[in-house]
C-alpha cells in the first residue's frame, strides 16, 4: 500500500493506493518546443502521485494546432529526448511521432493500456488543456482510461474546473504546483525576434534549436481553443 497526497479540487486528499500496481504519468505535448513549464509539470506530477514512470509523448500531428512554422515531429521529438535526458524516471515514446494521421491522446491511451495491461494511467496536463478536454476526441473515452492530473497554471485556469461536466471532473486531479509562466507561443516569438530565451528551457534544446535553425521565421503564434501554451 502507497500513498501519496494530491489536491482535488480545493481539498487535499490522501490517496491511498490499495495495489501495487504500476502508476504511469503520461505528458502529452505538442512540445514547440519542450520548455520547463512542462518539465516541473511532470516532475510535481511523478512525486505526488508516486508515479513509477512518466512518458512523455510528444504529438505526431496535433489535431488541434496548425500554424505555420511548427517545428517537425522529427525536431520536437528530438528536442523532448534532450530535454528529459538527465531524469532517470523520465522517458520518450515515438507511439504518436511514428502514428500516421492525426494524434488522437484517447489511441495513445488505448495502445498505453495494450502495452502496461497492468498498470494505471495518469495523464498529465496544464489547467488549461484540462478545461480543453470536453473538445478532444472520446473525452468520456479518455476518463475511462486514464485519470487526469491538472497542475497549476498562470491564467485563472483553476476557478474554472469546477465547470467540467461531472463525468470528466471525477476524473480530473488538481494539483497546486509552482507557477511558471513559460509558453512554447512566447519561445517562438522570442527566437523569430532574436531575443533571448536563456532559463525558459533546457540549454541542451535551445543548442538543439539554434543548431538546426528553428523558429527563425516563425511570426504566427498558433491556433488553439485558447491561445496558450
Ligand atoms: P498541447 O498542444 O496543449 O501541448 O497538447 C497537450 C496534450 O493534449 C497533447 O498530448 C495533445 O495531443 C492533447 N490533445 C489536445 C487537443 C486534442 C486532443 C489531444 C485530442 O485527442 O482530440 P503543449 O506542448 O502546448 O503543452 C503540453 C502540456 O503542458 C499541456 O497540458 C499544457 O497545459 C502544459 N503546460 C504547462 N503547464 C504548467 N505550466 C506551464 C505550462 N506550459 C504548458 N508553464
């Protein structure tokens, strides 16, 4: 029996885990670039709910996002392998750079489910991709397979939780961690416009994105549901 302490909603909670099994974080993003935001988000995640692993999945083709200048599956996946390098809990899959089509989380998780048939899955997101999940594909779907960790995020995202319809919130853990108002939208600005992004992400991915010329043209700052990253 482990246990861990998690924050639903505004109410701490001791999870107590009945099993043994196996606790997998999943941190899907479309990662452009991977920056630290999403590396403290996985880290608060693996350590308040124990988790054994988290494997980050960088999007193949967001189904929600296209914008001119998007770094390649190829670069995003590279930049998420340096980035992750040095934390032994953390690892990469290629399962959505290697999908063909759009990369669908709900087929992630199914395929997850199909490669750890016994352990239980934790999806790791922003505040704000939380309040986005009624508009992704199967969300009912994707509650049934997963349970949704939501780390705090700078915006006036966690008031806002509360409005998920009831299915989804169940499923939905709150987590208050450090605020860092980093965006992968305000990176690519900085680099199109030639200022400096030092300390936003790894110095290994900035090398990364230096060495093969990304984001120097870049100017539009993505499509999404809200524009935030
Ligand atoms: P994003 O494009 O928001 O990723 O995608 C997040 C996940 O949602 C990916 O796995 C997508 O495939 C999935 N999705 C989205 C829409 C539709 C569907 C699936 C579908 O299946 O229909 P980003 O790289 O922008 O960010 C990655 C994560 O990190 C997000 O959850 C974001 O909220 C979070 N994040 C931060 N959290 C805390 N502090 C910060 C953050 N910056 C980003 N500073």
């Amino acid at each position: 029996m482990r246990k861990c302490n998690a924050i639903m909603g505004d109410m701490i909670e001791t999870i107590i885990h009945k099993s043994d099994r196996m606790r997998l974080g999943i941190m899907g993003g479309t990662f452009d670039p991977i920056h630290y935001g999403h590396l403290l988000a996985a880290e608060e995640a693996r350590v308040a709910i124990s988790l054994d692993r988290v494997i980050f999945v960088p999007s193949g083709s967001p189904p929600h996002k296209k914008y001119p200048g998007m770094a390649s599956a190829e670069d995003r996946y590279g930049m998420t392998l340096l980035a992750t390098n040095g934390n032994p809990s953390f690892d990469v899959t290629r399962l959505e750079t290697d999908r063909k089509g759009s990369s669908y989380t709900v087929e992630t998780l199914q395929r997850m489910k199909e490669l750890y048939p016994g352990a239980d899955l934790y999806m790791i997101t922003g505040e704000d991709a939380a309040l986005d999940l009624p508009l992704w594909r199967d969300p009912y779907k994707i509650v049934s397979l997963a349970k949704i960790v939501a780390v705090s995020r700078p915006g006036g995202y966690h008031d806002k939780i509360g409005e998920l319809p009831d299915e989804i919130r169940e499923s939905v853990l709150v987590l208050r961690t450090a605020l860092l108002d980093i965006s992968a939208t305000d990176i690519r600005e900085r680099l199109a416009s030639g200022r400096s992004a030092n300390y936003l992400l790894p110095d290994a991915v900035l090398a990364y994105i230096k060495k093969r010329g990304l984001y120097v043209k870049a100017r539009n700052t993505g499509q999404r549901y809200k524009n935030n990253e």
